[in-house]
C-alpha cells in the first residue's frame, strides 16, 4: 500500500545504546576457537562489535532514555505531547501495553493516546507512517514515537546462529505539524503466509511457558543450544525473501514519490547483516557513498530499531534533505519511507549508564505480596 | 562470467587455501559450511537471479553443480 502526507516534520531524534559492548573477537568460542573461521565470518557477515542489554534491563528503560534525552534537549513541554506510540516485539508484560508504561514514568500529561505497535524489523518505518497519519490529518498535535528491541535476548548466548548477530537498541523520535508541504511517502506490505519464518515460538498466549517447556533445551547437528522461547531464524528462506522484496519496494517508493536516485540524500537500509545489505545496494543500484553496510559491524542487527540506528549513526552534524529508509523482516512484513529530514535535530547516539533495576528475585517477591494482597 | 572466473569467485565464496576444480566434493572441504552456503545464495542471486532453497543444498555436491544452477 502507498501514502503520501503533507504538512508533518520530523523534529528530533535520539538514538540509545546499552554501555555493555561485546566484540566479535573476544567471542572467538561461537567459531570453535578458529582464528580462521572467525576472520571468515567477519568478512562475509560483517561481525564487529555491538551492544547488549544488561540484566533485568529491557527495551522500556531504553526507551525511557531516549524520551528523556530527546525532550530535555529539545526543550518540549510535556504536555504538548498528545500522543506516544512504542514499536517493539518485547514489551515488558502482554498487557498492560508498554506504552503505557512508559507514558507513566515519563510523566506526560493524561490528554494523551498510548499504544503498542508489535513489529520487528519493518517497525520503526509503520511507526513514522502512523505518526505521519496522525499529524497530517490533524488527529494529533505532536507525536512521541519511541522504538526499540532488545533482539540480543531472543536467543540464549551460547548459540552461535543467532546470538553474534544482535546488538540492542531504542529510539525516541518526535514528529509535528508544520506549514511547509514537506511531502512524505510511505510504501508498505505484508506477506502473513512467512510468519513462521521467523518466530519465537513459545512468548504469547498461544504456547504458554509451562513446565513441559520450562526446562526444555534442545541440541541441534551443529550443537547450537535452543528453547522454545527461543527466535528462530530461517536463513535462506530469509534471505529470498529480501532479495525479491526490498530492493523492489525501493523502486517502488522512488516512484511513487516522483524522486531519482540523485534526489535521495541518503539510503538507510536494515542492517540485517553486512552480506544482506550489500546484496540490496548491488541490486537496487543505490551509490555506496550514499549508504551504509558497516552500521551492522560496529552495533549488530538493531532489530526494529535498526534504521533509525543508521540515521543517527551516519547522518548527525550532517545536512540532508529527503532521505529513504528501507526495513524489511520480521511478519513477514516491509516498509519504505521517503522523507525529509533538514529541519531534524539529530542528537545521534547516547550510550546508557547501568541502571540500578530490581532483580528477578526482587521482582518474584513483589509479585507474590500482590497476589496474597498483602 | 566464464567458468574460469566462476571458479575464481567460488573461491572466494570458500576462502579456502586449496585448489578448486569443478568436479572436487564440496563436502571434503572444511569451508563448506553454514558461512559459505550462505555466501554461495547470495552470489547466485546477485549475479545470475538463480533463487537457492535450503533443499537445493542436499543435491548439491560439487562445484559443477553450483555452475548448473547458475546456468554456466
């Protein structure tokens, strides 16, 4: 499906990285201690460095930051902030919404809309398309769009398939009326018959965690360890699945917005891996001086966040005009953004110091007083 | 591409040490893994269109195979 808005400008955006850093080179154990194994995965995949939540940490504290970051710096009065849209696929709790949550512990005013968007990959771009819609139509005034994953915990660390890959991440974007036309356009689509291509079986309503899975580890040929809370990933299929998808539905909003290549500042791909993204820039024809693979190799596979990560990353201190986003995955679902960023304040990356969370045990405890309503 | 230049990219893909040819068993070499079948996907379809399923590994055997599929 395709869109267009008018009137809406993306004011500022933060993005928030955990401070704990991984390097691909002190994990050489993922590669059975082969310095050479190692090297070859760091040329064909891109594995560098990234950065992980720490325990008991999760995508709301990230996300808590990035709010407080973006609205402190760019001086936003709290209340003017009518509406907060969180994209994630790890929210705290099924229910209440996370936003919600959020919503509290920022401390916005009560004449606000709240909700969750639950999209992987392809989130960050449905949340602008949201938050275009809702200003543009006037339903609201401004928009706090936060998004984030914290993919690094989807899998458990001894498994080498899934687990390099990761790096967590959050977001907090702020998005307004403005006078100027300053067109935005959104391509996006779905294909719900590959939702099991990647999937974590056992987190919701429809396979509980009980004890006949609690314990339950399974060893696959290569000796990788999985639960079935664990994310599957299915490679190849993967893979086809971009190739046909996402350099087409670059074409596509390039079209659609009337735009060349030259008109496009900036190219912000998912940064699946280093090999995914190189394939796309190969096929789409897009500059490499106008885009990026290697975002991938310094934070890892940022999941939802994983574009707004690029942004940040790549386009601070720096003037652009349009620029296109590109996320594809998890749904399977894809999106396309083309929009203008030369009013955006780019506050870049901002490393987040260890909180002092409650523990597991804490929570546990606190839990059970509720329950005995004491 | 010719298939002398196909082998040159093959051995790139493997980034092995050891001298390819066309009718060598992929299995006999330690590189033929997980890494570089993943590679060998995305040279197919970057250079020839040709889509690779997880299956078509299984009849996969040698490097004249992997040349069929890219129809050289």
């Amino acid at each position: 499906m395709k869109s267009r808005f008018n009137n809406v400008k993306i004011k500022g955006i933060v993005t928030v990285l955990p401070q704990n850093r991984i390097d691909i080179d002190d994990e050489i154990g993922y590669f059975d201690n082969n310095q050479k194994k190692l090297d070859r995965a760091k040329k064909m995949v891109g594995f560098g460095s990234r950065y992980v939540v720490s325990e008991n940490m999760t995508v709301v504290d990230m996300a808590q930051e990035a709010a407080e970051i973006l609205i402190e710096e760019l001086k936003e009065d709290k209340n003017t902030i009518d509406t907060l849209i969180l994209v994630t696929q790890s929210p705290d709790y099924l229910y209440p919404a996370s936003s919600c949550i959020l919503h509290g512990r920022l401390g916005l005013g009560e004449n606000c809309a709240a909700f969750d968007v639950g999209l992987g990959c392809s989130g960050y771009v449905y949340g602008l398309w949201l938050a275009h819609s809702l200003v543009s139509s006037g339903a609201s005034k401004k928009v706090l769009l936060l998004a984030g994953d914290d993919a690094s915990t989807h899998s458990c660390r001894e498994n080498r398939i899934s687990n390099p890959l990761f790096g967590d991440a959050a977001s907090a974007t702020l998005i307004e009326h403005t006078d100027e036309e300053n067109t935005a356009y959104f391509v996006m689509g779905t294909r719900g018959s590959g939702w099991d291509k990647i999937v974590a079986p056992a987190t919701g309503r429809r396979l509980p965690v009980r004890e006949d899975i609690s314990g339950l580890e399974i060893t696959d040929n290569s000796g990788n360890k999985w639960h079935l809370y664990d994310e599957i990933l299915k490679g190849i299929d993967v893979f086809n699945f971009t190739m046909e998808v996402a350099p087409q539905n670059m074409l596509e909003a390039l079209e659609y917005s009337g735009k060349s290549i030259d008109d496009i500042d900036y190219f912000s791909i998912h940064q699946a891996n280093k090999q995914i993204v190189d394939t796309i820039i190969a096929k789409s024809g897009i500059p490499k001086e106008k885009t990026t693979s290697e975002v991938f190799s310094k934070y890892g596979n940022n999941s939802t966040n994983s574009v707004a990560t690029v942004v940040c990353d790549k386009l601070k201190d720096k003037t652009s005009n349009y620029i296109m986003l590109e996320a594809f995955g998890v749904g399977l679902s894809w999106g396309n953004a083309i929009v203008n960023i030369s009013e955006l304040n780019n506050l870049g990356i901002r490393f987040m110091k260890d909180k002092n969370l409650p523990s597991r045990e804490d929570m546990i405890e606190n839990w059970i007083k509720h329950f005995k309503g004491e | 591409m010719d298939r002398n230049e196909f082998l040159t990219q093959m051995q790139d893909i493997l980034q092995t040490d050891e001298e390819l040819s066309f009718d060598m068993n992929l299995d006999d070499l330690e590189e033929w893994d997980s890494l570089s079948k993943m590679a060998t996907v995305a040279f197919l379809d970057s250079n020839f269109g040709v889509k690779t399923t997880f299956s078509d590994f299984e009849s996969i055997k040698t490097i004249e195979d992997i040349a069929k599929k890219a129809g050289i």
